[in-house]
C-alpha cells in the first residue's frame, strides 16, 4: 500500500512541476540510451556494408563536389579570425521510430558534447529534425516524421517557402504546405531548408516534388515531397549548431519589447 500510494504521489509530482518533469525525462534517457546502445552496437554490427555504402557514396559526392570546385586547395590558408555561423558534430542514431504518429529517435551525443536542445540534426541526404531533450550522454530528436514538427522549406529554383509538416501516412513522403499559389510547382522541383530559422542554414535537400494542390482556402499550395532520406534506415547524422542563435535570439526579443 506503502509502495502504492508513494508511486501515485511521485506521478502527480513529476506532471505537475516542470522541474521535476524535466529531471525525470533526462534520467529516462540516460537509462534507456544505456540499454538501446547496448542493443544497437549489435544490430550496427550486421548492417555495417550497409552503412560503409552509404558513407562510400558520401565521400565520392564530397569528392566530385571539390573536384568541380573552382578554389584552389594547394592555395588556401587558414584565417584564425574566420568565424564560422554553423558547427557540425557527428552522431550515430541508436534508436529510431518512423510508424507512429509522432515519432523521436535517440542519438549518443548530449551534454558532454555540448549538444543543446533546437540544434539542427542531418544525414548526408537531408534534414532528419530536431534536437528536443538532452541527457549527459544521449538526446532525443523530434523527428520530421511527427505530426507536431514544423520546418521552414522551399523551392530551389524560387524563393517560395512554407512549412514542411508530416501529414501521419507514408513514412517516404512529407508535405510543404503554405506555399503561395502563385508559386510555380513542377513535378520533380527540389526541395530545401529555406534558413528562415537559426536551427538549420539554407540549402540542405529536404527532397522531389510528387504533385501539389491547393488547400481548402486555394490561396495555398499543399505540396507533397518524396524525402531524400530513407527514414526508415539511418545511423549517421551530424548535429547542427548555429553559433550566432543568442545573439539572434536577444535581439529578436528586445525588437518585440
């Protein structure tokens, strides 16, 4: 009864304070990072040609892109006063959902890394979603497979942009809504981050044009995009922090003061 009465008590403390919530969430990701950790060193072991394909593929992409790159490598210095907007930091992905209707998966970077809550989080294909709670050592990413994400996208070719939400169905395709309908939409159109945020910079793919409509008010396009990205099958990603985000931030709320 003891035992009974002591866990409803803790229950209604957790909900009601959000201190404690978020104490209690952390310790739950510390906890379960330790276990799916364990479990995905294993399975990553099986799926390692797999993997090494995806990061051949990566380096040759890398490799063609400063090949056709007009600067000359033999000539560049290193500018010590060069401050650069975005950091990246790797990370592998242990635990990863993709059926539900707002799905999250679990990294092995947190705290110790320096790794915050609203980074960016990518693969070499595209955008995955965001960084939400951070233990010591693991953090939990809102998935832009989740009903609640929402991300500014657009056209390559324009500088149309909208929303990119997950309208719960295919786990392959996502939805580019508030786009002006006087935008000119093509099938197979690339889509990218618009970097109308601080969380990720512009230009990184998102994915293709499958067709488009307009909403029920037809002031709209509702665009549906096929991801870059298989969602289904990810490990590694890289963390995205944009450096200037407080002084962003600061100046933002002192313009709404």
């Amino acid at each position: 009864m003891f035992l009974l009465l002591f866990g409803i008590a803790l229950v209604f403390t957790i909900q009601s304070h959000s201190y404690h919530k978020s104490k209690f969430i952390n310790s739950a990701n510390f906890l379960s990072g330790g276990v799916y950790n364990s479990v995905n060193n294993i399975s990553s072991y099986f799926d390692l040609k797999s993997q090494n394909k995806i990061l051949a593929e990566e380096n040759n992409r890398l490799n063609q892109l400063l090949a056709n790159s007009r600067i000359d490598t033999n000539t560049i210095k290193t500018d010590s006063t060069l401050k650069l907007n975005y950091k990246y930091t790797s990370a592998r992905i242990i635990r990863n959902s993709y059926n539900l209707s707002n799905n999250f998966l679990l990294i092995n970077k947190g705290k110790n890394d320096s790794i915050k809550q609203d980074f960016g989080v990518r693969s070499s294909l595209g955008i995955i979603g965001i960084v939400d709670h951070v233990s010591r050592n693991y953090a939990t990413v809102i998935s832009i497979l989740n009903t609640k994400s929402r991300i500014s996208a657009q056209l390559k070719k324009t500088n149309h942009f909208g929303s990119l939400t997950w309208n719960g169905k295919s786990p392959n395709i996502i939805q580019l809504t508030d786009v002006e309908k006087i935008a000119p939409v093509t099938q197979g159109d690339t889509i990218i981050t618009s970097g109308r945020s601080s969380i990720f910079p512009k230009g990184i793919p998102v994915g293709t044009v499958i067709n488009s409509k307009l909403d029920a008010t037809e002031n709209f396009h509702v665009i549906n995009v096929k991801l870059f990205n298989d969602m289904t099958n990810l490990e590694h990603v890289y963390i995205i922090e944009n450096t200037d985000t407080g002084e962003i931030k600061n100046l933002l709320e002192s313009t709404n003061e």
